[in-house]
C-alpha cells in the first residue's frame, strides 16, 4: 500500500504543474490579445479622429508603434479628448 501511495505522489504533481502550465498559457494569450485589440483600435481611433490633422494624426501613431502598450493607453486616456488650439496673432496697428 506504501508503494502505491509513492508511485501516486508524483503523478499528482504532474498534474498540478500541468494545470499550472495551462492556466500561464491562457493568461498569457489573453493579455497578448488585450494588447493587440488595445494596440488596433488605438491606432484606428487616432486615424478617425477629428481632433488632430494628418500629422499629429501620424504622430499618435507613431507613438503608438514605438509603445505598443503604453501608447494607444495614453491615446485613450489623453489624447482622444485634446484638441490643438491654433495660436491666433492679431495684426491690429495701433
């Protein structure tokens, strides 16, 4: 009865490190395609957006390619709701 208790041991830590190794792997996907989806619609929120002209439309994305991750959050966080003011220069000769 003792040997079949041993032999049994190592069969139950396979297991567990198995559904550890499964459970690493689908957290892993998951957060990989989070990113991804974060990463396009960042990228197609930025090309959309009526705040910004063609280059700062390609600044954000450009940002958003040099930060995958960290770029399209602050688009979203920042840089969806900010509009550029245009400097106004008042000619009045006085």
């Amino acid at each position: 009865m003792t040997t079949i208790a041993l032999a049994s041991a190592p069969a139950l830590a396979s297991t567990a490190e198995t559904a550890g190794s499964i459970a690493l792997g689908v957290l892993t996907i998951a957060v990989v395609l989070g990113g991804v989806i974060l990463f396009i619609a960042g990228v197609v929120s930025a090309l959309r957006s009526s705040n910004y002209a063609a280059a700062g439309k390609a600044i954000w994305v450009l940002l958003m390619l040099a930060f995958p991750f960290l770029g399209p959050l602050v688009w979203f966080i920042w840089g969806r709701n900010s509009t550029i003011q245009p400097v106004v220069h008042s000619n009045s000769a006085g």
